[in-house]
C-alpha cells in the first residue's frame, strides 16, 4: 500500500485532527454515492477504498492494515496478490496486473471482478460484463460486484452470445414476428 500520508494528503506527524479533516475531505469527495451511474464509479470507488485504509492505519495505530480489514464497509481484497493487483490496475499498468493476475491460482469473484474490471478499462465490454456476473453469482451479496455489473450495462453484444447459444430463444420469436409481417404486408398488395 501507498505511504497514508501521502494518499490523505497530510504531513507526517500531522495531528489526529489534521488527519480526520483530510479524510473528511477526502471521503466526501470520493463517496461511491457521488459516482452512482457514472463512467467514473469504479475509479471512486477504488480510490475510497486507498483512502479509507489509510485512514484506518494512521488512527488506530495500523492494526487494520495489518489485519486486511476495512471497518468503513467497503470490500477489502481477498489477499495480498490481488491487493497488488488492484493498486496495478489503479496505476494504469494493466499488462503487468494482468500477468500477476493470472499467476494467482484461486480464481475467486474476487479474481473474477478484477479480470473484469481490466477488459473494462481496456474498453472490452463484452467480456468486463462476463467476469462482472461471475463475480456477482459467487458473491451476490457484495455490492462491489453488483455495481461493476450495472456499470457495464450487459455488454454492447451480450444479447448475441446468449442467443446464439441457445437457437429456441429469442431469434425464433423474431423468425417468427417476422415471417408473420411478411404475411400481413403480403396480403396487403
């Protein structure tokens, strides 16, 4: 993890009050509330997460640091592979988070989520959305997971894999509509 200081924006040694203004701020800034339907909401959502712990390590002492837990409710990272991938992906190097990633061998939604979260930001919608519902069936309570899904909207081409995959869906009822327009029209002449 980044220096807290650095990441609230403070000195070190600044005071407890010092502190707790700068993640006030921060907080109130960075709320994922304030991201709600918005392009940036995973960004905030990442960011508030980077300050909430380190908020947590300069006011009590480190113990939530050292532990991996968060008391704000924001989802922690399942372990410290997949912490080290977060911060990548919050860098922008996406090929080096990919390949630590991979190397991770418990593919858990927490793996799925973040597998999403770069085809995201590599503008591949299609399979963002993928990794997002996995991430969401393994976890349905986890509400990180169920706005990532949201965010990415189903996917640009999501409808074709599902329909293509199962040929007595939706394109027989269009087959059909349409044939039976083309009656209709037919009959108009």
């Amino acid at each position: 993890m980044k220096d807290p200081y650095e990441v609230l924006g403070v000195a070190h040694g600044a005071s407890d009050e010092e502190i707790k203004k700068a993640y006030r701020e921060l907080a109130r800034k960075y709320h994922p509330d304030n991201y709600t339907n918005n392009p940036l909401a995973d960004l905030a959502q990442e960011r508030m997460k980077e300050i909430n712990e380190a908020y947590d390590m300069l006011s009590k002492g480190g113990s939530a640091a050292h532990s991996g837990a968060s008391s704000r409710g924001y989802s922690g990272t399942g372990s410290g592979a997949l912490a080290a991938v977060r911060s990548l992906i919050q860098s922008g190097r996406l090929d080096e988070a990919e390949a630590r990633l991979d190397a991770v061998p418990t593919h858990n939604a927490e793996w799925y989520y973040l597998r999403g979260v770069i085809a995201q930001r590599r503008g591949w919608v299609d399979e963002a959305s993928q990794n997002f519902r996995i991430a969401v069936n393994m976890e349905p309570t986890n509400p990180e997971y169920r706005n990532a899904v949201s965010s990415a909207g189903g996917g640009a081409y999501g409808y074709r894999q599902e329909r293509y995959n199962d040929p007595s869906g939706d394109m027989c009822d269009l087959c059909s509509t349409l044939m039976c327009l083309n009656c209709l029209c037919g009959g108009c002449r």
